[in-house]
C-alpha cells in the first residue's frame, strides 16, 4: 500500500480501492485549494488505471466528514482582489464536476459533520454512507452565500419542499433524515466502519452485497414528522411569503423558523430560492456547475460573505450587519445580476477531456 500522505489529505491505493482521506482535524476536514488539487490529481490518476475498481472518500482522525471549504482564508483575501476565492471555488468545482462524471464509483462515508463542501464530495458518490454520528447541512445563508457545489441539483431533486426549507435554514440533519430524503444510501454504525471499508478494498466488485450485509434499520427520523409543516409553510418561491406562512401560522415549529431565518442573510435567501427554480432546468451538471460558480463570483466578493464569515467565524459575535438588511431591500433586479453570464475570460470551466493534471 503506498501512502501519499500530506498535511491535509492522504491519497493511496489499498487493494482494489483508490483512497482519498481527508485529514485536517482541527478543521474538521474543511477543504483549502491544495486539498482540492490533491483529490483530483489522484482521480485522474487513478481514472486510467485498471487496479483501482472504486474510490472510498472518509475522514483520518478526529470528527468528520468535512465541514466545508476554508472561507476564513478567501473572506480575508477579499479586500486584496479575491483571488484566493476565485482560484479554490474554480478548482473546487472542477473536482465535483470530475466526481459527478468519475467511470468508476464512489463511496462516501459521511461519518460526522458533511456541510458545504463536504455535501459537495459525498453527494457525486454512488453510496453515501450515513451513520448516528452523521450531522449534514447546507448553512452557507448563514454567511451570505448559497448551497453550492452542486446542491442546487441535489436539494431541487428532494421530495416536496425539502430544498427551500434547507437551503433557507441551513437546518441539520441527522443520519435517519439523511436516509429518508435520499441523501445517504446506507446507514451503517460508525463501529463498523472500517470492518466494511476493509471489505470493499479487498473485494470492490462486492460493494453492493458488502454495504446490504453491514446496514442497520435507522431510528425514526424527525424529518418526516416536519414533511407536512415543511411543505405548506415554504411552498411559495418568494421569500417574503414564506415568511408571512411561517409568522402567519404561529405554532413553534414555524415561530423557530422564522427566527432562524431573521438571522440569514436577505440577499443570499432570495439568490437561493431562485437557484432552486433555475436549477432543474440546467441540462447537465456542467451547466449546473456553470451557473453555480457565475453565482458565487458575485457572492464572495460581496458585503454579506465578508460579514457572515466575519461574525461567525472570525469575531463570533453572531451578529451581522447585512446589505440590505431587511428581504424588502434585494430588488428582483439585485437577485437577477447574480444570474448573468461571467466573461468568457472568467467563467468556469471543467476539465478538459482527458486531462491528466498539471
């Protein structure tokens, strides 16, 4: 077995399985630009070659699955012209366009916290592996941005109204939740774990009876308690009538939302509820990955990513002054600028074919 280890992330082939293990602990795994290059140069490394049969994506120590991307280091480059920000959300995009179209499958083992970024590299996985540690979510209205890295084709295919009320909310999930939505294919105890990670890397063409003999019968998942509530209250694709259900129906459930949402950013709700209706009309998940990034341009450089990073991650104050501060501030004409085209010199682009890294 030879071990490509980093500081970051460790590459290696075990068997008949590429291996790709994330392992920055003391960020809960969140994904930095060399992280990114890593992954991808072992996939296309790996893409041609007949030994390795499946890719297993997991976590090496500490709590996982990732967290996210490192937005501290893009929020404080910014002001300098952002292009920290430009270079790792185009590599990052990159990767999970590569992992979509990847030949051979994936799986993901979401063994603890799989937000933003994390979501962006279990969801592209033929099995998402979910277990009682697993706490999934996409909270990026919490810092004035949207569900990216795809979610806009992941959540917009979730039953009913799920999408809109996880992209406002940034709500968590839990592995039962991720199970009855669809998000995770599996649920399996995290102490099994590496007796099945073992299994699939000596027998791949395995997985499928591997992952039926090791899964577990979920505990209920509240979820599907809220479905009903969920589907009424975030029915309409205007954000201000959203709200006036949530405030309109007064039980608690709705009443915790509506105060979860008084605290996201205006400009970023109303951007994701439109990503939602734009996105199943993408054809391809390049074109969805096309859109994304043309969105996120405009976000990151934006007041509200620098100020929701600013008072959750950096000053902690939980208290951000958003721009414009109330939902009757982001105009229609504000939320369509996000949606235009990007130059031909900066708009994202995947992979060429064949590629095989620099």
């Amino acid at each position: 077995m030879n071990v490509m280890t980093t500081d970051d992330v460790n590459t290696y082939v075990e068997d008949g399985a590429g291996r790709l293990r994330l392992n920055r602990p003391k960020a809960l795994h969140s994904l930095n630009l060399f992280m990114v290059q890593q992954m991808t140069r072992a996939l296309l490394d790996w893409r041609g070659d007949p030994t390795v049969r499946i890719v297993l994506i997991d976590h090496a120590e500490g709590r996982g699955f990732c967290a996210g991307g490192d937005v501290v280091t893009i929020a404080k480059d910014v002001p300098d012209g952002g292009t920290a920000g430009h270079a790792f959300f185009f590599e990052e995009y990159r990767l999970n366009h590569l992992m979509y179209t990847y030949p051979k499958p994936g799986v993901a083992f979401m063994d603890g916290v799989t937000m933003g970024g994390g979501v962006g590299i279990a969801c592209p996985c033929r099995y998402r592996i979910a277990t009682e540690r697993t706490l999934f979510a996409m909270p990026e209205t919490t810092i004035g941005l949207f569900p990216d890295v795809g979610g806009g084709r992941y959540l917009s295919r979730l039953r009913g109204r799920s999408a809109q009320y996880l992209a406002l909310t940034g709500a968590r999930l839990n592995g039962a939740d991720c199970v009855a939505l669809g998000l995770a294919s599996h649920y399996i105890p995290s102490e099994r774990l590496d007796e099945v990670k073992a299994q699939i890397c000596a027998n791949p063409e395995k997985t499928e009876s591997i992952l039926a003999g090791a899964i577990e019968a979920p505990p209920p998942a509240p979820i599907v308690e809220q479905l009903p509530l969920i589907d009424r209250l975030f029915a309409s694709d205007d954000f201000e009538a959203i709200v006036a259900a949530l405030e309109g129906d007064g039980s608690d459930w709705a009443n915790k939302q509506r105060e979860t949402l008084g605290g996201r950013s205006p400009t970023a709700c109303k951007v994701s509820l439109r990503m939602l209706v734009e996105s199943p009309k993408q054809p391809h998940f390049v074109d969805e990955m096309r859109m994304e990034f043309a969105i996120m341009v405009r976000m990151y450089r934006g007041h509200d990513f620098a100020e929701g990073v600013r008072a959750l991650l950096i000053d902690k104050d939980g208290a951000p002054a958003w721009d414009p501060p109330t939902p009757a501030g982001v105009t229609p004409a504000m939320v369509d600028a996000h949606f235009e085209p990007l130059a031909p010199d900066e708009a994202w682009t995947p992979l060429p074919v064949n590629y095989r890294g620099a």
